[in-house]
C-alpha cells in the first residue's frame, strides 16, 4: 500500500529571525485560557486566565471581557451578573450548588468519640480511596437555597453515602433544574462500597422539591448515564454508555422525547465528548474526536425537523475544538488548541464556514519562537489496516540531518490522540529541544470507529504492540531519523507500553521513559480504586483459573513475565498520590530495573496524583525527562 504523508499547512510559516525555541520554562509562563460564558446580551466572552508562578508555586488568576468578533480585552472584577447562571431556578429565587457533607462512619473517632486524637480509618468495604483522596466518611451532595441565602440550605440526598457531582472530576454539569423549577436532575452512582468499585452504572435521578421525593429516570440503563440537559423544548437529553463496567463505551446522545427515548447517535461511528442545543431546539451540536482531531459535528432533531436524523461534521482540520462555549447570532464560541498553540478562544461563522481568533492570549510568546512542523501520515499495520500516526518535527528542521526520535504511547487506553497541547506532555516542547515525536493513533483509540476502539479491551500486549513498532518502524526509514538513537516514552497505559516494549522491543530503542505506568497486572488488580476498569479491560481477575480471557491475558500481557529480557536505561516517574496506578507499580519496576544491573532511575514525586500539577515539580519533571534523554539518547 503506497504510504500516504501529508504536510500540515497554515501552522508552518515562521519568520525568518525567529530562531527561539519553545523551552519548559516558558511553556510555564504560558497563560491558560478557560471561558466563562456568554453575556446575557450575546455581546461579550467573559473568560478566565491563569498564568501559573514558578517561584511562588502557584497560579494567579484574572478575569477578561472581550466582544464576540474580537477586539480589546477588558479586565473585570465583578462578572457573574452578566452571565445567566444555570444554577438559578427558572424563577430566579433559588441557587443550586454542592456540598460536602459527612455521612459515613470511617474515623476512629467517629466510632470512639473519646479517642479524638486517634489516627486510624476503618472500612468495611472498597471504594476506601479514589484518584488521590482517602474515602472520610464525606461525599458531594447536590443542595438548593435561597438565592440571597446560600448558607442555610436544604440537602436533596440526605443521609445518602453517594456522590453528586461525582468524583473525583464532576462538576456543575452533573446537576441541573427542570425548566418548570419544580425538580432537580442530577447523576449520581447510588452504589456504595465494594458494588461502587466494580461498576459504572450512573444513573439521573429527579428530586421534586414539592413532595421532596426521588425517582431514577434511567434505571433500565446498566452503564454510564451522565450529562444532564434540557432542550428549549423542555425534552431530557443526557449521554449515555450502555454497558456496566466498560468506561470507554461508545457515548451516544439521548433525548427522552414524549416518553420514549430517543438515540440520535446511535447509527454514527463515533463517541460523543459533549453536546449542546441550538437555540431554535432542531440540533444538537456535540464535540467528538475524529481521524486524529476533535471536531465540531451536529445532528438533527427528528421530534422537531420531522426529518430522518443525520450527524455532519461541521469543522475539519489539524486542530481540536474542545469546548463549546455557547452562541451569538450565525456564531457558535469554542476553544481550540494544536501541538503549537494552548487554548484560545475562537468564533465559527456557520454562514462562512470560517473560525476567527478572539482571544490572543499567547500569540505574543508565540511570535518570538520557531514552531514546530508537523505531518499526518498513514502507516499499514501487521494487519493490514491504515494507521494514522502523527510526526512532530523539531523548529527549523533540516531534512538532511539526522534527529533522535521518540515513540510516544498514549494513555487511556482508549482514549483519543488529537492535536491536544499538554503542559506536561508537550510535542511542542519535545520537538523544540532537537527530538522528533512518532504518536501513532493505534489500536484504542476514539475517532476511528468502535471497532478499532475496542480492540484493545483484553489485547494490551496484542496488536496495539505491533501497531507501536509499525509505526516506528516506518518513520524510521527517513533519512532524517537516527535510528540509533530511538526512545519510547509514555504515561499510564503508555507507562504500561513502555514496560512492555521494554521486554520485546528486539534492541530497537535505546532509552525508555515511563510515568505513573502499569508494570504488574497482578498487584495492579489488587490495588487501584477503580476495579471496574481492569475486570473489564483484562475479562476478570487473576484467580479466576476457568476465566480463559483473564488467565491469558495476566499470563501473556503482564510486563514482569518479559522483565529477564530488559536490557535497556529506563527512566520510572510515580506520583505518591496516585491511586490509579498506585506507587507500588513504579516501585516494582525501579526495583527490577536495579537488581538486573540496568541503568535506571525513579522520580518520585510524593504530592502528586496521576498527574502533574505544581508548578515547581512540574519544572523538575520536565528537567529530569530531558535530562535523562541527554544521557541516555
């Protein structure tokens, strides 16, 4: 199959002085772009910057207006009378929001109230920690008050050992008013315990304020239910997951349209992020990933056009529209990012089928340095099928030199690999200090159709492995390619990559990178939170001798039973916080790494979760994995 290789235009064109680089320490000083809303007027974009502050390890924050078709930006203080507040009833006298509320017995001194200085945590059940936080006994409650009295408020799930918004990462969005104001609709998983740990089943439940009553709407549902939205029709629409235990199910849209529900994503080959109404009630407009980029779709709604339903991809280009901000006039309000540029705020003219930059918060920092060049290209895997693997080139690059390249292995598994701008998984910045970046698209990843999400699900150390090499081993025969000095590098399924290639890699690569990645599958089992994820993503548990898709998956697919084989520098990062992949799995590895004589190194860092998000360590992780690479590639 001839190779297809395609060259990104429009984020290539630099000045001839600018020789600047991108460096760690100005990825830092970057501003973070986080959009508010619309006023009321449809006038303005109030919207959030955060410039985090290496020296006093922190971030300080701002508030901007700017109009809809750009201009100056003005900084504000007092905004949240110009925005409609979803949180206000319909008649405007009550405020919904979230508490934490204890509930649960976990203290010791909740059990021996005489003994207030003890130490100690009793559970009787899983669930006893989640992402970076030990379960105490509290949980988020959805409550209302009075809108000029946020203090004295009243709990919808009272005595309720469940989570509304749901943790760790729900929000607002998990709760909203009904468009009469007589009831609330919220996403909770009503499991506690054991039976919370091994399931997904979120369910929207519906509280009548009146006879303070709750009923579960979608309690046929054993998967995610989550998203809650009215349409300006008043019509229930949600996302929904259809199978308990599997959290990268395809996503669909439902609307609960005069009793029955109604999926308007179903006959689409994709997964939906997330999802709006136009004002008019005849579309929905929803994100979703596709062909390597997040893009900006819509479909019709047949309870009101009374035409068969049909999903468009409204935008298409190397860039991801990754929120929707809301509407003005033919305008819809979005972010974007690409592997050059973090977030900023855009208009799409649906008339002229055009964005148009409003917010330029970094185009300054931008304009000083040499941006990385970037290509799609279409690899033919072991199996046949094409691949699409992304190739981050460094600034200035010169076809006739030879880079050090590295392999980046996404997480997930099942997650999208788009044109994302990470602040700590950088392209821009891996490129900018001399290494090209192969990122291939391989199996499990969103925006390729179902079929090649799945199949990864119960085939870690499958396919997806010989989708890796291919992929390298393809940029590899550029010229430009120094294929003497390959590194493959990566975080949680792609920490769990690199161990793995680590023991079958056949002296390909010659430095690994891994953060906070899966090294045992056995412990691993024993000691993450969310149980559900690896019965589902592995067909069961270890012990379970009768279960032919567990044993050969912990047989064939755990990394320790290829450690004998290591034989090259590997770098180990661990969160001490994190409770996906917990400490132990970092540590096991660094201790192999040790005993069998290989250089290695393990970066700990005791405040952080699965991620990075301290300024100062931050600066420290990315110090250590470009110094690791320069002595080691």
């Amino acid at each position: 199959m001839k190779k297809i290789l395609l060259l990104t235009i429009g984020m290539i064109g630099l000045s001839a002085s600018a020789q600047n680089v991108m460096t760690p320490e100005l990825l830092w000083r970057l501003g973070r772009v986080t959009p508010l809303g619309i006023t009321k007027d449809s006038k303005n974009i109030i919207y959030k910057v955060s410039i985090p502050s290496v020296e006093e390890n922190k971030s300080d924050s701002k508030v901007y207006s700017i109009p809809v078709s750009g201009g100056k930006a003005t900084e504000i203080t007092d905004y949240e009378t110009l925005l409609k507040d979803k949180n206000l009833s319909p008649d405007g006298k009550l405020l919904l929001s979230s508490k934490e509320i204890k509930v649960g017995k976990v203290l010791g001194k909740d059990y021996y109230p005489n003994l207030d200085k003890s130490n100690v945590q009793v559970y009787d059940g899983l669930d006893y920690r989640h992402w970076d936080t030990w379960n105490d006994g509290t949980h988020n409650h959805v409550v209302y008050s009075n809108a000029t009295d946020k203090e004295n408020f009243i709990d919808i799930m009272k005595d309720e050992p469940f989570d509304s918004p749901q943790k760790p990462f729900g929000g607002d969005e998990d709760f909203v008013w009904s468009p009469d104001g007589k009831s609330i609709v919220y996403v909770s998983k009503k499991l506690e315990g054991t039976k919370y740990a091994i399931s997904t089943n979120t369910d929207l439940y519906q509280y009548d304020l009146a006879t303070k009553t709750t009923k579960n709407l979608t309690e046929k549902n054993p998967g995610y239910d989550t998203a809650p939205q009215f349409s300006p029709n008043g019509d229930l629409t949600w996302l929904q997951m259809k199978r308990d235990g599997y959290e990268a199910d395809k996503n669909d849209i439902i609307v609960r349209f005069k009793g029955n529900d109604m999926n308007l994503t179903s006959a689409w080959d994709g997964t939906v992020d997330s999802f709006t109404w136009s004002a008019d009630g005849k579309k929905v407009y929803f994100l979703a990933p596709i062909n390597g980029t997040k893009q900006l779709f819509e479909v019709n709604f047949p309870g009101v056009t009374r035409i068969a339903i049909t999903v468009r991809q409204i935008t298409d280009g190397d860039f991801d529209v990754n929120e929707i901000v809301g509407f003005s006039g033919e305008k819809i309000i979005v972010t974007r990012t690409d592997f050059n540029h973090a977030s900023e705020i855009y208009s799409y003219d649906f008339k002229k089928k055009s964005f148009s930059q409003i917010t330029k918060v970094n185009d300054a920092a931008y304009s000083k340095i040499a941006l990385s060049k970037f290509e799609k290209r279409y690899v033919t895997t072991t199996d046949g099928k094409k691949m699409l693997v992304w190739v981050v080139l460094p600034p200035n690059f010169d076809k006739n030199k030879k880079y050090p390249t590295l392999l980046y292995c996404q997480g997930g598994p099942q997650s999208a690999l788009t044109q994302f701008y990470s602040f700590r998984w950088n392209f821009q910045v891996m490129a900018a200090q001399g290494y090209i970046v192969v990122a291939p698209n391989r199996r499990g990843m969103q925006g390729h159709g179902v079929e090649w999400n799945e199949q990864i699900s119960k085939d870690w150390g499958g396919q997806v492995m010989d989708d890796y090499l291919s992929a390298i081993d393809d940029v590899s025969k550029e010229s430009y390619v120094d294929k003497a000095r390959l590194g493959a590098v990566g975080a949680s399924y792609g920490g769990y990559s690199v161990f793995y290639l680590a023991g079958i890699h056949q002296k390909r690569f010659k430095t690994f990178i891994s953060h906070c990645g899966v090294y045992n599958l056995q412990s691993m089992y024993g000691t993450t939170e969310e149980v559900f994820f690896n019965n589902w993503d592995h067909g069961g548990a270890y012990w379970e001798k009768d279960n032919a898709v567990a044993q050969k998956t912990f047989a064939e697919f755990n990394p320790i039973n290829n450690v004998a084989k290591w034989d090259t520098p590997i770098l180990i990062f661990q969160g001490g916080k994190d409770y996906r992949v917990p400490i132990g799995q970092g540590q096991e590895a660094f201790q192999a790494a040790q005993l069998r004589g290989i250089k290695s190194r393990f970066v700990l860092l005791p405040e952080e979760n699965h991620w990075v998000l301290k300024p100062q360590n931050a600066q420290v992780w990315q110090k250590e994995f470009f110094r690791w690479l320069k002595e080691t590639l």
